[in-house]
C-alpha cells in the first residue's frame, strides 16, 4: 500500500510540475513514522522524496545538445560514492522518459568511473573529496546535487536542505550557467540562490 501511494505522490507531481508540493510529501512521510531503526540499514523516507526530485531535476533542467551521443540516449542519473537511496531511485525512474529519452541510474565508487551523465548526486561520503570531484567535472554538462554542508557554496549546483520536515533547495546558478545548463524558472522560484562562497 505505501509503495503505492509513493508512485502516486509521484506521479502527481511530475504532472502538476509543482516542487513545492514535494516538500508536504517529505512532511507526511517523516510524520507518519516511516523512518525504520537504524540496525535495518534502509534508506530514510526523506531519501524516497530525494530520488523523486532526482527525476524531476531531469524535466526541468536543459542540457546543451552535445550532452548526449545520440537523439534517443538515455539520460543518467549518477550517484558517486555511498548510496543512500537503496531501490528508491531505480523505482522512481523505472519505465519514465524526458523527452522521450529512457532514464538509466549509474552508480560510480570513484569520480574517474563517470562516463555519459547527466545529474549527479554526490554522496555525503564524498565531502572530503568535493573539490577534487567537481574540479575533475569542470567542463562537463553535469547537473551536481548533494546534501553535505556547504555543498552550493563549495562548488556544487543544487544542495537539498531538511528545514523542519521539508527539503529546500539551495542552487548555484553560476556554477550550472558554467557549464551550460538551463534551469527553469519553476525551479528558481522556490529556491534560495546562493553563490560560491557562500551557502
């Protein structure tokens, strides 16, 4: 029953492009007591609305032409370092396409394994890493998310930020305009811009 309101919640805001309403999703599943005890290892349900922002990401972000090989492939979502989404992110995407390209989920252990991608969510494992990791990205038309401290502020481009049961998005427009990424307006207005330096 829960995966099913899950997809549906997803659905839902996939249709009404609405993000905001994704963070009364990540209230609802915190309150209703979703989270299991640590010693089971599962993804907390904050992870489960994450991966439906990942898919989102991908329909309200433009990528330059150059970006994928050929019309039909897929677009990646990335994942380097940890995992902490478990099966939620390869659910959210199952059989979902971005203009009418299929998406594919990768996951990277070292920043050097990182072929075709496109958004890249970069683990809180990898915080002592950040700079080394995005200065190797400099020039590639990859979408950075991450939740660490400072993330925007180091160099990333959107840090998912848990305000009182809601994820608020944080967005380095300059350092996506860099490497030629167009972010919609409808993700900009509920987002707090910040710049390099400062987060």
């Amino acid at each position: 029953m829960a995966i099913l309101v899950k997809r549906t919640w997803r659905k839902i805001i996939r249709r009404s492009k609405n993000l905001s309403a994704i963070g009364v999703i990540v209230a609802a599943l915190l309150a209703a007591g979703e989270a299991p005890a640590p010693a089971q290892n599962v993804p907390a349900p904050e992870y489960q609305v994450k991966a439906i922002f990942l898919f989102n990401f991908a329909e309200f972000v433009d990528w330059p032409t150059n970006a994928f090989p050929t019309a039909d492939s897929p677009l990646v979502i990335g994942v380097l370092g940890v995992d902490p989404f478990g099966v939620h992110l390869d659910a959210t995407v199952r059989d979902e396409k971005i203009n009418g390209r299929p998406l594919l989920v990768q996951r990277f252990r070292r920043v050097e394994d990182i072929g075709a991608c496109h958004i890249l969510f970069i683990s809180r494992s990898e915080t002592a890493r950040l700079e080394p990791i995005l200065a190797s990205l400099k020039g590639r038309s990859i979408l950075t998310v991450g939740d660490m401290d400072n993330f925007a502020s180091r160099g990333g481009m959107i840090r998912f930020v848990t305000d009182k049961n809601r994820i608020r998005l944080r967005i380095n427009l300059e350092a996506a305009k860099a490497v030629n990424l167009t972010i919609s307006s409808k993700l900009l207005r509920p987002a707090q811009i910040v710049e390099s330096g400062k987060d």
